[in-house]
C-alpha cells in the first residue's frame, strides 16, 4: 500500500487547519481595517478635528484608561483639562477605535447641554428611547457588578418609573425639614471631633473623616432613623471599606470575561461578598424604615424616609430586589463624592487664611458665637451666607467630583452645531471646560468670587434646585463676566440631573458654615494635594489638616 495514499487525508487535515489557523485571524484582521476606513472616511464626523492622545485605550478602543496603582500624576484629568483648554478641540473632537466607532469628546458647554439635557428628553415617538442615553459600558459594568438594574444603570421606562418614585422626597420642600435636623446634629458631632483633635495638636484625615459623615447622612435619609444594624457589615466604621470594595467590581479584568465566567464566584472574589453583605444590610434597613414610619402618624402624604416612600408607590416588588439595589446604587454613588467635595474644599480654605477670615466674618454674622443651638440653623439663615455656597461651588469646579460624563448616541444628534451620528459614544468633558481659561479665568486659582452674583440675592427656595420637569428652557449667557451664571455641572444636567443634589448641597453649607465658625484650619506640614480618578476624583494623598479653636471673636 502507497504510504501517501494512507497519510493524504490526515495531510489535506493538517494543510486545512493550517490555512484556517493562519488565514482566520487574518481575514478577522482584513475585516477589522476595512471596516474602521469605511467608517472613518464615510463618517459624517470624518473631518472633525482629533484628540490628541497617544493613551492606548483611549485610541484603540474608545475607554477609560484602568487606574494604575504605580501611577504618580493624574494623566487623566491632564488629559481631559488640555483637551478642555485647546480651542482646536472645541466644540468636539473625536477618536475612532480600532472597530470605527467614534468616541466624541464635547468641548463646549452648549454641546454639552444638547447632549444632557435636549438629548436625553423623552422621545415623542411611542417606544422609541431618547436620541442619546447612558453609557453602554458604564451600565453594563454596574448592572453587573450590583447585580442587576437600578435607578443608575436603567434606561427607558425602567429608568422613568423610578426616578417618579424617587424624586419626591429630595425635593427641597421635602427634603430640608426631614433632613437638616439630623445634618445639624451630625455637623455638632464632627465639631467634637475637630476639638477633639485640637486639644491633642493631632491632624485629621479628612477625606475619610468626611465619608463617615456622608454615610450617616444618607443612610439616615434613605431610612429615616440612625440605629441601623452596622453589625451586618462589621460594623460603621467597615460599612464605607463594604463600599469601596464593591467599587473594586469597577476595575476588575475578570469583570469581562466572556462566556458566564464573570458572572462566577471566582470572577466575582474580590467585590461579591461585599455587595451580598451590603445587600443584607439594606434589607433590613428597610425593615426599620417601615417600622419607623409606622410610629409616624400623617395624613399619607408625609414620609420619613426615601424609603418609606417608595414602597408607598406600590412599583416596587415583594420581594424588594429592584427596591435593594436601587437604595445601594443611591449609597454608592454618593458617600464619596461628598466627602471627596469637602475635603478638597478644607484643603483650600487651609491653605488661605484670608478667606477663612472672610468666610468666619460673614458665616458669624448669621449663626453667632457658639455654642450654637442646632435648632436654630435653617434653611434661611445658610441662604444668607453665599460665600459659603460659592466655596462649595469653586470647590466643584475646580475639583469635580466626575470628571467627564459619558453617554451614548442612539440617533443621529446635532452637538453645538455638529451632527454627532448614531452608535457614536461620548464623553461630556466636566473636567475640561471648567479649567477653560476663556470662561474662568486663570483656573488655576481658586477664587469663590466667580460665583458671587451681584447683590448676592437668592432665589425662594433658598439655593436649592427645584428639579423641575421643565429643563430645556434657556438658561443664562456664561462669561468671564457673568461666571456665576455656569452651571452645577458635577450634579449632570436634564432629565437624568443627579437626585441626591439637594441633600448635598445641604451638607456642604451645613459643615462649612458650622466648622469655619469655631475652627480655623491649616494644612499638616508636609501635606500634597493632588487627584486621581478612580471613578470620582479624589485626593490622591488624602487631606491632611490641623484645627484649631478661635480664640475670640471679631466681628
């Protein structure tokens, strides 16, 4: 027997899978050009100007680049403020991704509003969703690491009833009277705290100082009550770790794998456990909420807490799943971005006692000497201290809690004059334009003046946001002259503005107003101030500060 006749099939085997093992992934590689030219030079965005990066996952693929632990400067917000800066770049710019999709980088604050506020405005076409929404990537991560949908990651009806049901109590006319007397009351906390280390001639760090107050607030608001069960979480000092552990789901590799692996234990090691422990802490959280509102005597309409609320609706399930993660989302995505606010604020104030002693003189004319009675801080007397509104507001500004905002294009939609096509991604750079010299000028400086309106007046509801349906009206010309008139990008903008809004800005005026009046600050010898972005901005060494009590009184 021909010894070719036996090994000619095995050979024309081999000589096939050879062809298909190198031809494949060639022709995969063929497609993959063709397609991203076909895009590129077809693309209505094809002459638009490029970003100049030469960041490998911002130009290949269209993403944030993973946080690097070894990483020294912020290259991001670099990035993002010289992107800001550059007039070439503005309104937009664009980088396409190795698969031809262009990844659109806003520039402007009018093109950022036609995407935040007129493109995500409810289509009047029935079923058909709005011209631009949320971020595919970014709710597919968080869908994945809460463990499905919530009042963050949802697009669409599943979105629009929940945020029907919870608007309602962070409206101001709700939220101020429920909530600032606890506020008031975990302010005069954090002063015992302050003196605490004032007597020992200790620094604080204020970063993480400020997360346990954050987290106090909220978790107070959310469910009406302070004496939740912390054990389920290790305690209250672990509950913000519980949280920044399940943040690590944000960053995990093994978050995309493909095939259900993700969706494993093993995949899921490092944010799982947190996520379930939490869960159980919020559920039965809602248990005392309910309790709670049952010893509240009202007519129905009246709440003590988020939660109390919502379950009011009737939308939310028996078994509480949507009700769960909802209540989580809303914990996340606020107790470390106030905290982050307020320390960047302080690291501020301490490195400029003239303000400090402006801020004191005008905050001491309102409150008067301490001790202050909690009962007597109101609303109306922290709307008469605009200094302090514009300290917060210079702090987000210079300091945005999110750096840029990204969202994804549905349908074809114009962008300050710039149609940006459908399946485009863009990112609304916050972190840019508002280091933009040609709108404030010399960013560099933090100066509360830009947002001191002449005769400082203040609107009826005392500074607060209405969160009125209404948000495509016209809104006020920005200038360098007229800085005070930008808007509160960091809170976003339109339909999906941020709902905790109101209860920041109540914490903020509240733990300004309270510790400027009995303390002065100063950095620790020694002390860096710089960011990094991990999905919010924060303090890449911590805040680091000295207090100490004032002495007498010059007013």
């Amino acid at each position: 027997m021909n010894i070719l006749s036996v090994l000619s099939p095995n050979i024309s085997f081999y000589t096939t899978a050879f062809y298909v093992g190198v031809y494949s992934p060639l022709a995969g590689i063929i497609f993959l050009v063709l397609r991203y030219y076909y895009r590129r030079k077809n693309s209505i965005l094809s002459s638009a100007p490029l970003i100049p990066t030469k960041n490998f996952w911002i130009s290949y693929f269209g993403l944030v680049p993973p946080p690097d632990e070894n990483e020294t400067v912020d290259e991001l917000s670099k990035f993002l403020i010289s992107v800001g800066q550059d007039t070439q770049q503005s309104p937009l710019s664009v980088s396409w991704s190795i698969f031809g999709t262009p990844l659109v980088i806003v520039n402007s604050l009018k093109g950022i509003k036609d995407v935040l506020v007129y493109g995500q405005v409810k289509s009047k076409v029935q079923g058909r969703p709005s011209n631009v929404q949320r971020g595919n990537l970014i709710r597919l991560i968080q869908n994945h690491v809460f463990g499905g949908e919530n009042i963050n990651n949802s697009t669409g009806e599943g979105w629009r009833w929940r945020r029907h049901v919870l608007l309602p109590p962070f409206q101001p006319r709700q939220l101020v009277p429920n909530l600032l007397p606890y506020v008031v009351k975990r302010a005069h906390e954090l002063l015992d705290t302050f003196g605490k280390a004032s007597d020992q001639g200790t620094a604080l760090e204020l970063d993480g100082v400020f997360q346990d107050l954050t987290m106090d607030v909220i978790n107070f608001y959310l469910y009406g009550r302070s004496d939740l069960n912390y054990e389920l979480v290790g305690g209250k000092e672990n509950l913000k770790h519980m949280h920044h552990k399940l943040g690590l789901g944000f960053q995990s590799l093994e978050a995309w794998f493909p095939f259900g692996i993700n969706k494993t234990k093993w995949a899921q090691r490092a944010f799982g456990p947190s996520r379930e422990h939490l869960k159980e802490f919020v559920k039965d959280s809602i248990v005392l909420a309910v309790e709670k509102q049952a010893e509240y005597k009202s007519d129905g309409q009246e709440f003590q807490s988020v939660t109390a609320a919502a379950l009011s609706s009737g939308k939310y399930h028996e078994d509480q799943f949507d009700l769960i993660n909802d209540l989580l989302s809303l914990t996340f995505a606020g107790y470390d971005t106030t905290a982050h606010t307020l320390a960047f604020c302080f690291s501020e104030l301490a490195r400029n006692p003239a303000l400090q002693e402006e801020l004191f003189l005008q905050v001491r004319a309102v409150l008067g000497p301490p001790p202050v009675l909690p009962e007597s801080i109101t609303a109306d007397k922290l709307a008469k201290m605009p200094l302090v509104s514009a300290v917060y507001r210079e702090t987000l500004r210079k300091y945005p809690a999110v750096a840029f905002i990204p969202a994804h294009v549905n349908y074809d939609t114009n962008v300050d004059g710039v149609v940006v096509p459908a399946e485009s991604e863009i990112w609304c750079n916050l972190r840019g334009i508002q280091m933009n010299p040609n709108i404030f000028p010399n960013p560099d400086k933090f100066d509360p003046s830009r947002w001191i309106r002449p005769g400082d007046t203040n609107d009826t509801l005392g500074g607060f946001d209405s969160m009125a349906a209404d948000h495509t009206r016209e809104s006020p010309i920005v200038t360098p002259d007229q800085q005070y008139n930008f808007p509160d990008l960091s809170f976003t903008l339109g339909p999906h503005s941020c709902l905790g809004k109101n209860m920041v800005i109540l914490e903020l005026r509240t733990t300004i107003a309270c510790t400027i009046n009995e303390f002065t600050c100063s950095l620790k010898e020694g002390s860096v101030i710089d960011t990094k972005i991990v999905l919010t901005t924060k303090p890449r060494y911590g805040v680091w500060a000295n207090f100490k009590r004032r002495s007498e009184i010059r007013i």
